[in-house]
C-alpha cells in the first residue's frame, strides 16, 4: 500500500459509486451537491496548482500500479481515498477511456460581484462541453479573466468541459446563467459580435488594444437576437479558403490571439 487506509469499492451498489456516477453523467446533480469531477493525473495536478481544495481522491486498480498516479497519491497522503474494481472505475468514469484517478472537488462560488472593465468573453448558447473547455483554455491562455455564459451553455465545471479546458477553469472568473444585458450595461469597451452581416469589419482591421467584450453564439444558431443586439459592432475572420465559417472554439482563439498580437506591439 502506498499511503494510509485506501478504502477499497467491490460493489455497484455502494452509495459511494452511485454519487460518483451522478457527478460524471447530472449536471442536476453536480448542481445540486456543489460537486464535480476531475479526470486524470494532469487536471488533478493544475487543481494543486491553482491551490484548489481536492474533497477525494478516487483510483482504479490499474490505476494504483501506475508510476505517476501512485507518486500523487503519496503527496496527497491527507486526501481521502477509495480504491475501485477496474469495472467501477470504468462505470463511474466520465470519459470513455479512464484514466485511472478521479477527483472530487467542490463547484467554485460565483464571482464576486463588480464592474466589468477588463477584456472578456461571452459565451451564448455553446452546448457543446468540448467546445466550451476549448474556448476556456483559450481565454486563460490569452489572458481573458473573466467569461459570461448565458443560460443555454454546457456547465463550464462538467467533467468533459474540465477535460477539455485542462486546468483553464482554475485561472478564469466564470459566471454561469448570466444576465449579459445588465453585466454589460455600462461596460467601458468596444462590445464584438463575430459574425453578424455584411456591415461587419475584419478583425485584423479593428483595434483591439482597449478592452474588448467578444460574444461568440452556439455552434449552429449564432448569436442569439437578445445578445447579438448588445453589440457595438460586428467583426469577421477573413477566409480565403473553400469553407464558410468556423467552429466556435478555433474563432475564439483567432480573435483573442489577434487581440494578444495587438497588445504585444
């Protein structure tokens, strides 16, 4: 054994393996404990990073035998642990190739409540959790703190928007069901729809070294009419190429690394 009591899980039955399952597969249930889930040694890793609390520990037998895993458990002697079968590991595992260590972490408190001045993304509708992880490690890595989600986004903190972001969600300010509208009444910078008609200019063209406010819409509708009417103005990606638009995520990534080169220069 490689640290103290490491409590060892045989049966689907346990209410240890039925809250695990809830947590990987309800966003109901992640609300409704204030729970979520991290997958992997790398997400567990950016968690003690950012100084982000672990609730529990979770590992599979496979899991246990690996190098790396076994090095963090030993780290994290003082965080409770239960061992699984590998077949519970799998059941209660959020992705479909498990990686073998699962943490329990809280859901973070909403932001504190303040005037908006800084760059930031608003997020409307993106459903697709892949997609807004990728659009959140985007903004961490560009340097956008603060990301507005209205009500018909995936959950910035599920398991496969986690797996997604890798770490990202630990650097951003995030807040979920958002009134845009009021958050972005008296906001002091210019506020972009990407894509909105032909009156919109090129994003090479545009100044983008004061604070910007970008709302992105799903990946099939757009923008919705309430956010899309937000905006001082539109801007396009420029495409030479034989396609008609872009998936959300890579937008977002040129728009704010088009801004990040501005501000460089």
């Amino acid at each position: 054994m490689l640290r103290g009591a490491v409590k060892r899980i045989t049966s689907r039955a346990n209410p240890e393996v039925k809250r695990l399952h809830a947590l990987a597969t309800s966003a109901r249930e992640r609300r409704a404990l204030q729970l979520t889930l991290l997958d992997g040694v790398h997400l567990v890793q950016a968690a003690l990073d950012a100084n982000w609390p672990l609730r529990e520990l979770v590992v599979s037998e496979i899991g246990l035998a690996r190098g790396e895993i076994a090095q963090l458990l030993q780290r994290l002697a003082h965080v409770p642990c239960v061992q699984l079968t590998d077949a519970l590991f799998a059941h209660v595992s959020p992705v479909d190739t498990p990686s073998g260590l699962l943490a329990v972490i809280d859901l973070p408190a909403p932001p504190a409540p303040g005037p908006l001045t800084e760059s930031m993304l608003v997020l409307d509708g993106v459903q697709d959790a892949g997609n807004l992880g990728s659009i959140l490690r985007t903004a961490a890595a560009a340097g956008v703190r603060d990301v507005l989600l209205t009500a018909g986004c995936a959950q910035a903190w599920s398991p496969r928007a986690l797996r997604a972001g890798m770490g990202g969600q630990f650097l951003l300010r995030i807040r979920e069901q958002a009134d845009v509208a009021a958050l972005l009444q008296h906001y002091p910078g210019a506020i972009l729809a990407t894509g909105l008609h032909a009156q919109s200019r090129s994003v090479y063209e545009l100044d983008l070294r004061g604070p910007t406010a970008w709302l992105f819409g799903a990946e099939g509708r757009g923008l919705s009419p309430e956010v899309a009417a937000l905006a001082s103005a539109g801007v396009i990606i420029p495409m030479p190429g034989a396609v008609e638009s872009l998936n959300v995520a890579a937008a977002a990534a040129v728009c704010l690394f088009e801004q990040a080169r501005q501000r460089r220069h």
